[in-house]
C-alpha cells in the first residue's frame, strides 16, 4: 500500500524530533518509534518503513567512502579527512577503499553527493563528447 502524504510529513517530522544539535539521537529515536506505536495512526507498518528510510539516509550523509587506486598516506588521508569534517560536519566517519578501475584521481561519495575526480570519469565523458 502507498503512503498517503500525512504519513510521509510525520515520518519527517518523526526524523527532525529525533535530532540533537544536527545528529542523530538513539533515545529520541526510540521514543519517537513509541510514540508511533502507541498512537497507530493509519497505515503505522508505512510510516515506520519511512521513517526507517529517512533515518538511514540521516545517517548516509554522516559516512564517506573515499576510493583511490592506490594507498594514500597517512598525511593525504587525514587533509582529506579535515576537509570533509569542515564542509560536512565533525561527525563525519571516513573509509578508504582502493579501486584500480579509477586510472587515478578520487571518489568521495557522502551519502547521495558524489564527488568525482577520477581519470575514468573523465575518459568516460570524452568518449561520450566525441562519439556525439
């Protein structure tokens, strides 16, 4: 069954009750399944589904994986990492991963933003260009 729209703004409004300074709370979270449980408005099995999808993208936007293709230093990896707590919080977790598919440059993905400097990207979209 679809949700109608009262249950997707107060699975919304269930997700911003359950922030404290910008992160997310394990209590407020609790409550706020409780208080869901408690009240059963219509369609509950909906709303939770909701409000378990926001909660999970909630906490995408606090973990970034960054693919290299080779091992970064210690030194690159933390320029990096200060980099990304100051535009993105300082509860961002980082976690670096090797990818020789890349040809070079980085990939940082933080929940739905990708940012990609990767020399595939790049020959992927010349070969687009040309072939247009």
């Amino acid at each position: 069954m679809k949700l109608h729209k009262e249950g997707r703004k107060l699975a919304k409004a269930l997700v911003r009750s359950s922030l404290t300074d910008g992160a997310l709370d394990a209590a407020k979270v609790k409550k706020a399944t409780d208080a869901v449980i408690a009240a059963k408005p219509r369609n509950t099995i909906g709303v939770l589904k909701e409000f378990a999808r926001l909660l999970r993208l909630e906490l995408a936007k606090r973990e970034a994986i960054i693919e290299s293709t080779t091992d970064l230093e210690a030194a690159e990896k933390s320029a990096i990492t200060r980099a990304l707590r100051a535009k993105y919080g300082a509860d961002v977790t980082t976690e670096y991963k090797t990818n020789p598919a890349l040809l070079g440059g980085l990939r940082i993905q933080i929940g739905s933003d990708v940012l990609d400097a990767s020399v595939r990207t790049r020959l992927d979209r010349l070969a687009v260009e040309l072939a247009a």
